[in-house]
C-alpha cells in the first residue's frame, strides 16, 4: 500500500488504517512485539483491532512515547479497540527455540487471543507470521504508520514493562526497572558480580557459557 503524503508529512495514522477499512473490510488487526533484544525477560506481542471511525489522539510508535503518555495510551486502547490480545513468550522458550520463532510465536498467542476474527493482520517489520490462517501484510516501520500497529506497540511495551518492574522486585541486585532486561552497562555489571538470574535469556551473547568466562 503506498503512504499518502500531506505537506511533506505522513498520513495520519488512523487515517492510514481506514485505508484498508474503505476497501470493504471490518476487521483491520496490528500486531507489534516489544522485548526482541534485551538480555533478560520475556518478548511479548500484542495484536489490536479497532472499528473503522475510532480515533486516540497522541498514538504513535511506543519508542517515541514517554512512559506516562504510554501508560495513558495503554488504558485508552484497551477500552476503544473491539479486540485487543495479548502473547507472552518467557525467556526459557526464546533459548530453546531462538528469538526469532519466540516472536512469531508470541505474535501468534496474541493473534489467537482476538475476539473477533480480523480480515487482515498488518504486521510490523518485513516478515508476516507464519503459521496463522489470516491474510496478512508486513508493513516496515508500520509503527510510525499504522494507527493499530502503534496502538498494539504500545499494549505490547506497557506489558512488558510491567513484567519488568516484577521481576525486579524478585532480583533487585539486576535493576530491572531501570533498564527493563536490555545489556546495557550496569546491567553487564551486575551479571559480572551476580551471575545470571533465571530469567537471563542464555542463548544471547554475553551469557552463553563461553562468552560469560570471559566478563
């Protein structure tokens, strides 16, 4: 689907959504995940569908929100959207099976959480999920695009934070409510002086068993 342009500018992202609406369809679904890179924790996907006239002012990509404007944003989806589900794939099945096919299946338990069965799926990135009876486009950047696609970045990111802030509640030496899972250098840090918790994703570089003599 080519994107409108206004005065330089993309089309608004409802307006992107009511595209598919005006081909005759009822049921448009975004699905996004949130948590593919971090070293800890769960990736988790979210799938949304709204009815053709809704607008939420301030969607946009979740990495773009404050975490107040997402919080906000994450109720007001959850009241307007016909349907919204919700995928959770731990930590233990990312190693067993790669992050790659932990995304699809997560975006999958979303899909299949739906209430209503979507004409199409717009799935964020380069690649549909496979395995799921649906017709289905891959819109790359479809979080800066589409409207549902945002809205289901936003649910998938506000619930995985949140999955966060309970872990650290049980592994405070890792301060996972500040930098939620992802390598950054205090978390590096307190994997050298703590080890791995069970919640560590050991399949990723540093924490396979040879890279992780070597912190």
């Amino acid at each position: 689907m080519k994107i409108k342009q206004y005065k330089g500018k993309k089309i608004f992202l409802f307006d992107f959504d009511k595209e598919f609406y005006n081909r005759g369809l009822s049921f448009v679904c975004g699905v996004d995940e949130a948590g593919r890179g971090p070293l800890a924790g769960p990736v988790v996907a979210a799938a949304v569908i709204f009815s053709k006239d809704i607008v939420i002012n301030g969607v946009d990509d979740s990495k773009k929100l404050p975490e107040n404007k997402r919080n906000v944003l994450f109720e007001a989806i959850k009241q307007k959207s016909v349907s919204y589900g919700i995928g959770i794939v731990d930590n233990k099945t990312i190693d067993g099976i790669n992050i790659l096919q932990a995304t699809f299946l997560a975006m999958r338990k979303a899909v299949e959480c739906l209430s209503v069965k979507p004409d199409l799926v717009l799935v964020d990135g380069n690649h549909t999920i496979p395995n799921i009876a649906y017709n289905q486009q891959a819109i790359v950047s479809g979080d800066a695009k589409s409207a549902c696609i945002a809205c289901a970045s936003i649910i998938a990111k506000v619930t995985r934070d949140n999955i966060m802030y309970e872990y650290a509640k049980l592994y405070p030496q890792y301060n996972f409510q500040k930098h939620k899972g992802y390598g950054t250098k205090a978390h590096i840090e307190a994997i050298k002086q703590f080890g791995p918790c069970p919640i560590h994703r050991m399949s990723f570089a540093p924490l396979n068993s040879k890279q992780l003599e070597l912190l």
